[in-house]
C-alpha cells in the first residue's frame, strides 16, 4: 500500500511555485515564530514611555517614566517639581538615572498605587519601588509611602551608592533642614511643610542646595559624586539624601521612608483656634436672638 501524502504538502502535480510557497511557510512556523514572540516580549518589557496619575481624595501624583514624580498635587494646587533616584555602582564613573535601566514595567494596581519593577539584567542591578498616595477630604495634608527594593542580580557584590533626589516648593522661599538622620523638613511662609520620615535605613550622606546644584552633580558632572551635607538653606532650594551600601551576590537592600505635606503646627492650632472662636460667635449670635 502507497503512503498518504503529507495532508499540507502540494501536490508534486502542483507547480514549483506552489511548492516554494509551501517550504516558505514551514520554514517560518517554528523559530521565526518563537523570535516574533521574544522580540514581543522584548519590547513590552522595554522602556516605559507614558505617564501615570495617581489619585487619593484631594491628591493627586503624577509620575514620568524619565523623570519620576513630577507632581504632587492637593486640592488642585501643586507642590511638586521631581523627585527621583539615581545610583553608581563602585566608586569610579558618573552617576545614573534610574530612568536609563533599559528594562521598565511601570503598572498601577489601584488608583493610588504605582508600582516600579526597573532592570538591567548587564549590570546584576534590578529595582523595584511601590509607591502608595494617601489623601485626605478637605485641609492641606498627604502622604507618600515609599518602599524601594534593590536587587543584586549578579554573580559579585555590588558596591552600590543610591541617591534620591527631591524639589518641592511650598512657596516662594522655602527653609529645608534635617532635624536628625532620618528626616528632612521643608517649610515656607505659607504654613506649608513637608517631612520626609527614613525608616529604615538613614543615608549615611545629605545635603540641602539650590535647586540646579545637586542636580547637576547627579545628572551632569561625570565624576562621582558624595553629597556634602550641607544641612540648612532657605530660597528656590532641593534636598538630596545618600545611601551607600555593598549588596552581596543574589542579595538586596530595601529603604522604607514615608513623605508629608501638612500645615505647620502653629498654622494647624491657628486653624482649630480660629473654628472654635467662629463657633462661639454662632452660638452667642443664637442666643442672643
Ligand atoms: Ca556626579
């Protein structure tokens, strides 16, 4: 008994043309395929191109994939230019933005999560970070919890320095100093202040400067930079903070820090005192009726 013929192939009464056609398509079904399907992969896992606003009651956060938070926003007003991190692994070179990893999964889970999963897998170096935007209905207060995690994905320690970078402007001067060495305050004449709360662990370098100085070491000055730790300026100001650590082989380092906006406490007590004195004005025009 004859075999059947190949149910897909051409029949050898077809032309040559058929037949190229054929081979043509077999050729491409199997690793062509699994390449279209790596390449796919590839390029969602890519950099992460668009914007994300968070939301919680009368906040609002905006976040850039190249340049980090770009807004911090309650009841429509904004407090907010960057914050954002950079890092240098060992003590030579310039330092990076976290934004030039080239692996980038950007997602928001619910209206005021964000979370970051930043890679690259040539450096042992990937990073996660969850950001978690918490508001309030009325007044001037919110909050930002931040957990960065910090993975070394390599076959050696990494020698890692880890700098975050922070602009807020709460007015038109602002006075940022470091209570101790866990925190930052920034405050204005506008009885606006924002604390930013280390929990764990405190950077072991920081510094306070107009807003184009520490930038520039981090973005632009091709040496590797410590912070200074300059503890106190007032004017169009930015705030830095600096860890350095060495992450073994498959091991990671975590930073915990929860950031505030609130009115000052002398402008929260003149807030109450000034409720409490409308409220006895009512009640003494009511009875006085
Ligand atoms: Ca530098």
């Amino acid at each position: 008994m004859l075999p059947s013929p190949h149910p897909l192939r051409p029949s050898t009464r077809r032309t040559s043309t058929a037949w190229r056609a054929w081979r043509f398509r077999v050729t491409l079904s199997a690793p062509t395929f699994i390449c279209l399907l790596t390449t796919l992969a590839i390029a969602s896992a890519a950099h992460a191109s668009s914007q994300v606003t968070l939301s919680d009651l009368k906040s609002s956060a905006k976040f850039d994939p190249d340049n980090g938070l770009v807004e911090w926003k309650i009841n429509g007003k904004n407090y907010l230019k960057q914050q954002w991190f950079w890092y240098r692994i060992g003590p030579t070179g310039p330092e990076y933005s976290l934004s030039t990893l080239p692996d980038q999964v950007v997602t928001q889970p619910a209206d005021n999560i964000l979370t970051l999963k930043y890679a690259d897998p040539s450096k042992g170096l990937k990073v996660s970070a969850v950001f978690v935007l918490s508001g309030v209905d009325s007044g001037i207060q919110s909050d930002i919890s931040e957990t960065i995690t910090i993975k070394n994905t390599g076959t050696g320690s990494m020698s890692l320095h880890f700098f975050q970078y922070a602009d807020l402007d709460l007015g038109e001067s602002d006075k940022i100093t470091f209570p101790d060495g866990h925190s930052v305050r920034q405050e204005a004449s506008t009885g606006v202040v924002a604390c930013e709360t280390v929990i764990t662990p405190p950077p072991r370098y920081r510094e306070v400067h107009e807003v184009s100085t520490t930038l520039y070491k981090l973005n632009a000055d091709g040496v590797p930079t410590t912070l200074d730790n300059t503890l106190t300026a007032s004017g169009d100001v930015s705030w830095a903070f600096q860890w350095d650590v060495t992450i073994p082989a498959g091991g990671s380092f975590q930073i915990s820090k929860d950031k505030q906006i609130t009115p000052e406490p002398g402008a929260l007590t003149f807030l109450v005192l000034g409720g409490l004195l409308t409220a006895m004005r009512r009640k003494s025009s009511v009875r006085s009726v």
